[in-house]
C-alpha cells in the first residue's frame, strides 16, 4: 500500500475538496488506448468527453467542473491497479469511471472503492458487490439467458460452442451460458478460451467444424473478435452457424467487413440505432460536436457517457463526491439518458437490454429482452 501524501493539503481522500478551494471534479478515465480493447478507446473517450462537456455547461457536478485525465486501462491488470491507486493516494484524482475487462476491474475495486467512487461501464459476468463500485453496464444473468433464449427461437439454434478470451468474464460466463443452453432446449458442445490477443483461429474454427455446432456464443474482447468474424466468415461458417455476442459494437462490425457480420447477433442496453427519443437525441448531440466522421459510439464507447451521469446524479444527491456518501444515498438516485430513464438498483444501473442483428454495418434492433 502506498503512503498517505503530506503534501497534498487540497484535497481531502474521497473526492471532496478542502474548505474554500475550488477544484474542478478530477476524474480518470480509465479505458484501453490499445490491444484488443483498443479498437474501443476513441468512442470511449469521445462520448465521456461529451459527457463533461454537456456536465459543465449546467454547471458541473455538486457546483464542481468536471475535468478527465485519460489512462490507459489495457495493460496488465495489476499495473493499471497500481497506476490507478497512486493517482488516488496522491490527490491527482476524485473518482473513477471507464469501460475496461473484468481482470482489471478485480484488481482495480479493493485498492479504491473505499476512497474514491468507483464507476464501472463495462458489460460483465455480474456478482460485483463491493461498496464504493457503482455498475452501469448490462451483467450476464440480465441479458444473456433472454439473449440465447429469443435467439433459440428466432433461429432454431440448438448447439452452442463457446469462443471466449481466458480470463474472468469469459470464464464465469462460459459456466452461465452451459445452464443457459439446457434452458433454452439446447446443449453446449464446446468451448474455447484464448488468450487476449489471438491472431490464429484456424484450430478453433476446425473444432466448430467438427462439433456440428449451430449456433457460437463469442466472448470476444474488441479486436481479437474481428480477427475471429474475419477468420468465421473465410470457412464459409455464417452459412451454418448463427453467432451471438454481448461484447459487439459498430465499430467492430466495421472492422470485421460486410462478410464478417453475417449471421451475427449482439445483445446490449444501447444500439447507435435505437429508435428511442433519447437515443435519437444523444446521437445528435454527439454528431454536432465531434462531427459525422467520428468514431459510432455504440454500447460499450456510449457506456462512458452513462458512467459520467451516473457520478454526476450519485454526487448531486449526496452533496459531494465522498464515496461515503453516495454509498448511503444509491438507492434513490436515477436519471434520465440516451438508455432512457435509469436508476441504481443496490450498487447496479437498472435498464432495459435489446436483441439486435448486424444488418452489415448496423445493428436492426429485433426486440427488447
């Protein structure tokens, strides 16, 4: 454990600034700028930045102007931990909010939550508990079983192989998605969890082949499952097998090319084509800004701008940004953004989550879950 500072006499541990400064609401963004996530890193800070911006203009959050400091969430999980903690224990930051894998997250949540708040965007396993980390994204038991389910039904998918990166999320998720397929009917007929990085799918592939699989449930993280759709659709496998994602945004679908997406489905709480009035709107906002030549911010880069509003609604209800205090207050704070209206539900952002189709380089939202 590091030191506490004696020369950071500013700041007080929890986010609140010592009587009669007037620091700016420093938070770190904490999203990969390269590896496999990093195909996400520009929607990510994109629509946080989008997020402080549109905060500040009502001025700021508890009378505070919101101001990021950008670092990298991509490297080894106990290095990110470590860069993070020091921020924290020296006063560079009051809080923490960002999309990055589970691994990090677990590294991240018992060095910091109990000094800074602690958002987390990213859509994962579930089960997260600990005082301090508030959740915004979709949790595996929400979506993922009514996602395989519809899927099932849609398609008559009945065989499911598993195709995940090793570690934590893809590993419990890959154990969820076994008892999911009973539910729904079917069964699973193999799994295959790679390391972060994977360039050669061709052993993988050859499994499927040889499983008689219908249906490939990807746990995928960001570039690793465009090299894998790229390497899906050369076998000519979109023919046979339908595929189905929690981890797909439109970004990637780019990335993967038009023969890359066929047969390929996504379940998230937000699409860049959401037919809502607030989805309709965000997107507006965010082309006005940034332009139309911008990064698609689809779930997970728009996951950022939840994580924002949600420290900014947590802080105006407890007067200030000590963690302490908005750990008292979650349970009646909500607000309204591009997923709708939300609230905290415990420590977890209560939300509707939708089934949706590549149609190419989009997603055709099919039904909410």
């Amino acid at each position: 454990m590091l030191p506490e500072p004696p020369d950071v006499p500013s700041r007080r541990r929890g986010g609140r600034p010592a009587a009669g400064t007037d620091l700016p609401l420093t938070v770190a963004l904490v999203v990969p700028l390269h590896g496999p996530g990093g195909i996400l890193g520009p929607s990510c800070e994109l629509a946080a930045q989008l997020a402080a911006e549109e905060m500040n203009a009502a001025g700021g959050v508890a009378g505070r102007p919101v101001r990021l400091v950008p670092v990298d969430g991509a490297g080894p999980p106990q290095e990110v931990a470590a860069q993070v903690e020091a921020l924290v224990r020296f006063g560079a930051v009051d809080a923490v909010v960002g999309w990055h894998i589970s691994a990090v997250r677990r590294a991240l949540a018992p060095r910091i939550a109990h000094l800074v708040p602690y958002v987390y965007t990213a859509q994962y396993e579930g089960g997260e508990r600990t005082p301090g980390v508030f959740l915004t994204g979709e949790t595996d038991r929400r979506h993922l079983l009514p996602a395989m389910r519809l899927l099932a039904e849609v398609t008559g998918v009945r065989r499911w192989f598993t195709v995940g990166n090793d570690y934590v999320w893809p590993r419990v998720t890959a154990a969820a998605a076994r008892r999911h397929a009973r539910e729904c009917g079917g069964r699973t007929v193999g799994e295959a969890l790679l390391p972060l990085g994977s360039a050669d799918f061709g052993p993988v592939l050859r499994r499927i082949e040889r499983s008689e699989a219908d249906a490939v449930l990807m746990l995928l993280v960001g570039a690793d499952a465009v090299r894998f759709n790229r390497a899906f659709a050369a076998r000519g496998l979109p023919a046979r097998c339908q595929r189905l994602s929690t981890h797909m945004d439109e970004n990637m679908l780019l990335a993967s090319g038009a023969d890359g997406t066929a047969g390929l489905w996504a379940a998230a709480g937000y699409f860049e084509t959401l037919a809502t009035a607030e989805s309709l709107d965000f997107n507006r906002r965010f082309a006005r800004r940034f332009g139309v030549d911008a990064p698609v911010v689809g779930s997970l880069g728009e996951s950022c701008f939840e994580g924002l509003r949600l420290l900014g609604a947590l802080a105006e209800r407890a007067g200030s940004a000590d963690v302490r205090a908005m750990h008292a207050v979650r349970d009646s704070v909500g607000y309204e953004g591009p997923r709708g209206a939300l609230r905290l539900r415990g420590n977890h952002l209560d939300q509707r989550v939708y089934l949706a189709r590549a149609d190419t380089f989009d997603f055709a939202v099919i039904a909410q879950l």
